[in-house]
C-alpha cells in the first residue's frame, strides 16, 4: 500500500509541473525555429500593442531613426522603421519605403548615401538603390552570403559598402569587389562567451547542418507537447480510441495487434495509438 501511495505522489508530480513545461516548451521551440530563420519569417509583424511598454516607440527611441541625409530641400529620415521623407522643417513625414519588402524587419536601415545621383541603403537584410527614374527600392545583389550590411561610405568616387564579414567596393553602383580586411596588428582570434553560446544554442556554429538539426530537436520537442497536452485535456477521447484498437482483430486492422509469432507487438499498438490519436 505504501509503495502504491508513493508512486500515485509521483505520478501527481510528474503530472502536474509537466503541463505548465510543456506550454513553456512549446513557446521556446517555436521561437527558436522563427529565430533560427530569421529572414523566412522578415515578413511577419507582431502589433506593439502586445508587446511591453519598453518595446513601444515614443520620441524616436529604440534606433526609429539612425540618421538623416539632406536632398535639396528635403531630408530623408532612416532607422528601424524604414525610410520617411519630409521637408527641413520636419513638419510632415512621407512613406518612403516603396520597393521594400513587407515586414518592418526588412526595413531596418543603418545607411544611406547618394552616389552618382541614386541613393544606396544598407539594410538588415541586404543592399538596395533607388533612383528618379524608378521610384522604388530595388535590390542588388553583392557577391557575400551574409547580406547584412552595416555602413556606407563614398571615397574618391568609389562606393564602400561595409557588411559583417566584408568590405565591397563599386565604381558603378552595380558591380562589387569583394575586398578581405587585413588583420589588425596584435589580432587575437578570440571570441566573446556570449557569442559562443548564441551560436550553439542556434546551431549557427556548425553551419546549416547544425541549425537544421536544432530545428528538428525543436520539432520534436513540439510534438511531445502537444501529444502530452492532448493525453491531459482529452483522455475520453484517447480512452474510447484505445478500446476501438483493441477490439479490432489483427486481421481487420491494417497493424496486427500481434506479430508473425503470436506474441503481442507492444511498439505497434503504441504507434497505432499515436496515430489515431492525431487531428
């Protein structure tokens, strides 16, 4: 009886705190699969309204604007809610993010210049141009697989672009020299913790293999939960699916309960279990 006591304690707390991990679980597999592809997923907003106070933006916090450059009479205004325009007084501001795919997360800018009278913008998730004669953003492609670029730059009457691993360089503003950084003097190759956890937590430190396979241990995780929650919030069901399987017989049930030798296949009947318990 004591023993039978005990393990019913620890079937309550096993039970229990398993419920509340799995919502958490879910939340941070989910999230870790949209971090891991941050640009897949560039183009899905999430409303401020439903985020903190600190997360709204109020007199130009959180880097809404980074810079401003002057054109004629008008200034361009640019940070992370993409590209306004206005005129010196700054009494109005005009949408100037034509060209820039949806999602404000393709529309962080760190730069902006004018070379040969067409503006370049150096943003999260790439290089774009616009002129008068097309009056939108376009995109260019630069020989680098990461896009980011963080400053612009114009030096005798070359176009610098500057991205996390390069530095590009243009006569034109449409072909590109990649350019490798010599190493400064006393370079140490050294890099931070914090950086180091960040990429092993993603993956990203064993390139795309390892970030697919955090993704599929992210899947995984998610459908534990999910199966779990439903063993919890819906046991009739389970219950009445159950008996359904063991009333079959092998021979009308596409998984025979027992195997070439007469002996109970246990794995199968937990397999068809899980499959017809899914929606």
């Amino acid at each position: 009886m004591a023993r039978k006591r005990l393990i019913k304690t620890f079937k309550k707390l096993h039970k229990w705190p398993a419920i509340v991990i799995a919502f958490i679980a879910l939340l941070f597999a989910a999230s870790g699969i949209v971090m891991n592809h941050r640009q897949l997923f560039s183009g899905v907003d999430v409303s401020s309204n439903l985020l903190p106070k600190n997360y709204h933006y109020k007199n130009w916090n959180l880097a809404a604007v980074r810079g401003s450059i002057h054109l004629d009479d008008t200034v361009l205004m640019f940070g992370n809610i993409g590209v306004w325009k206005s005129d010196d007084e700054l009494k109005t501001f005009d949408d100037y993010n034509q060209g820039f795919p949806k999602g404000i997360d393709n529309r962080k800018i760190y730069s902006i210049v004018q070379y040969k009278d067409i503006l370049f913008a150096g943003t999260h998730m790439g290089l774009y141009k616009r002129s008068d004669v097309n009056d939108s953003w376009q995109k260019l492609e630069i020989p680098v697989e990461k896009k980011r670029i963080a400053d612009l730059e114009i030096k005798d009457n070359k176009l610098l672009v500057l991205t996390r691993n390069y530095l590009l360089e243009s006569t034109d503003g449409q072909n590109f020299k990649k350019i490798q950084l010599p190493e400064p003097v006393n370079y140490e190759r050294k890099t931070g913790l914090f950086n180091t956890f960040w990429e092993l937590h993603s993956g990203e430190l064993f390139g795309l293999a390892g970030k697919l396979f955090v993704d599929l241990l992210g899947l995984v995780t998610i459908l534990l939960s999910i199966t779990g929650l439903l063993h919890f919030f819906f046991p009739k069901i389970i219950k009445r699916r159950k008996k359904r399987i063991q009333e079959q017989t092998g021979k009308d049930h596409p998984f025979p309960l027992k195997g070439v030798t007469g002996v109970t296949n246990l794995p199968e009947i937990r397999l068809r279990m899980l499959l017809s318990t899914s929606w």
